[in-house]
C-alpha cells in the first residue's frame, strides 16, 4: 500500500495512516480466528468488566498514541500533519458522541464503555482518512463508521469476538477506508490526484476505495484461514474445556491477573499492615 510499486498504490487507492494496513487488516484477522475457534463451551452471561477506569485509562493513551501514527504519517510538522492532528480529535470527539445517543435512542444508559468503544470507532475511522479529509468531512466519518460499528456490535456480533476486535477495528475501518472515496479533497491534500465524490471527483475514487478495500479483506481472510491451519498442524489452536474452565491465565500462564482482588489470603494474614489503608473502605460501608 505504501511502497510506489505496491498492488494498491498502483491502482492509486488511498489510506493515509493504515486503514487496510492495519485496521481492516486486524479486524478480518479477528473474526476469522474466530470462526475457526469457535464459540466457548461456556459463553460468559457476566456483563461486568474487569475495571472501568483502566479502560477509560487505556483508551486515553490509545486516543493520545494515535495522534503519534496519524499526525507522523505526514511525514513533517507541515499543514498535512497539523490537519491529521484536526481531523483525528474531530471525528473521534464525533464518534463518541454519537455513541452516546445511538445507545440512548436503543433505550439504555450511555455508558463509559460506550463511550470509550464510540472513541475507538472514531480513531479507527479518521486512520485512512486523516490527511485527506476537511474537518466536516472528519465529523460525518466519525458519525458514519459509530453508527455502523455500533449496529453490528448491538444486533449482529457473535459472541466469539468479545473484545469488539472485528465490530471496531474491521467495521469502522471498512467504512472509513470506503469514506476516503466520498471525502477526500485536494484542497487539503495536494499530492492527492482526484477528489471524491462530495468534492466534484465522480464515483472514480470511490470505486477504487471500494474495490481496494474489498480485495483486503479477501486477502487478508485468506492468508489468515492458511496460516490458522498451518499452525493447527504443529500446535493445538483452541485449549481443552478443562483449562477454559479454570481460565487461562491459571491454566496457560500459572498465574491470575487479579491476585490482588482475590487474595483474601493475604488480607487476613497481614491485616494489621492493611489496616491503615482499609480503613477508609470499613468506614465507608458503614
């Protein structure tokens, strides 16, 4: 793609910071690892997440991270990078808002989840886009690709991807790679050679947008399917029922991430020296 003499850069498709490099890339290589492993033998009915503050903590770094590779891929501190800069914080701030209303229009609570998956939806959006689109055209991208990633994740997802990996990186970033075709212009990007359709550049570049993202996630499902099975051949892919009972952090790894929540053990053998720290939690219930 970002070679000269690349397959999709000859045929003059355009993905600034990597929407089928790396999006519609992670996003088919998701859902078809998860195809072939199938569902849990126990589909989790627990809707808990492990920690809420961590994933807004985490989503801040990856919203803060991703100015690094959409900004960076200007190549310069030049009007390109500070207009990528724009557009990544437009249509992400779009796309979270978004998904705030879309979920109170089904009839829940907008959430922080919600919140932080409508930013993840945004960023994965603008990523082919970013140096080619106008602030406006920033906005409906983030809108768009929200509004797509979040029916598929509310009425279609299976339950094989319960991190979202194929509704947010690969939905998002099949609608947004297809965007380009509608909201480039050359009056933000002059290296660009035609417009798209909302700029008086035809349906050209929308089909090629459309074509080179369709031959992605061909590809990209291909490779994924023959390398799967070559490494089926030399290692199990999927764990026993047995280990996925116990977790696989204790049965893969000996070990649980949550040790500090669950240990209780240690609370009570060293509860004099937790004393001071707990007390405020033993007030607080009270």
């Amino acid at each position: 793609m970002w070679s000269p003499a690349g397959l999709l850069a000859q045929h003059s498709l355009l993905d600034f910071a990597g929407g089928t490099v790396v999006h519609i890339n992670a996003g088919i290589t998701a859902l078809v690892l998860s195809i072939l492993l199938g569902k849990r033998s126990q589909p989790s009915k627990d809707d808990d997440h492990y920690n809420l503050p961590w994933i807004l903590l985490g989503t801040t770094f990856l919203w803060i991270g991703w100015y690094g590779f959409n900004a960076g891929s200007a190549l310069g501190i030049n009007h390109i990078a500070l207009q990528a800069f724009m557009t990544t914080t437009i249509a992400t701030a779009s796309a979270m808002v978004s998904w705030m209303i879309f979920e109170t229009l089904h009839g829940k609570h907008p959430d922080m989840v919600g919140i932080c998956t409508g930013a993840l939806c945004g960023l994965v959006g603008i990523t082919p886009a970013a140096g080619y689109v106008t602030d406006i055209g920033a906005a409906w991208i983030g809108i768009l690709c929200t509004l797509v990633s979040f029916t598929y994740i509310t009425f279609i997802k299976p339950h094989g991807d319960p991190l979202d990996a194929f509704g947010c990186h690969g939905v998002s970033g099949i609608v947004g790679s297809i965007l380009v075709g509608i909201f480039a212009t050359s009056k933000v990007n002059p290296s660009i050679h035609e417009n798209g359709l909302l700029y008086g550049g035809g349906w050209h570049l929308l089909g090629i947008q459309f074509g080179g993202t369709l031959f992605t996630i061909i590809f990209v499902a291909i490779m994924t399917w023959e390398c799967a099975k070559l490494i089926a051949l030399m290692i199990p892919m999927q764990v026993s029922k047995q280990a996925e009972d116990m977790g696989l952090d204790q049965s893969e790894h000996g070990e649980s991430v949550d040790y500090t929540v669950r240990n209780i053990r240690d609370l009570e053998l060293y509860r004099n020296e937790f004393k001071g720290q707990l007390s405020h939690l033993y007030h607080d219930r009270k």
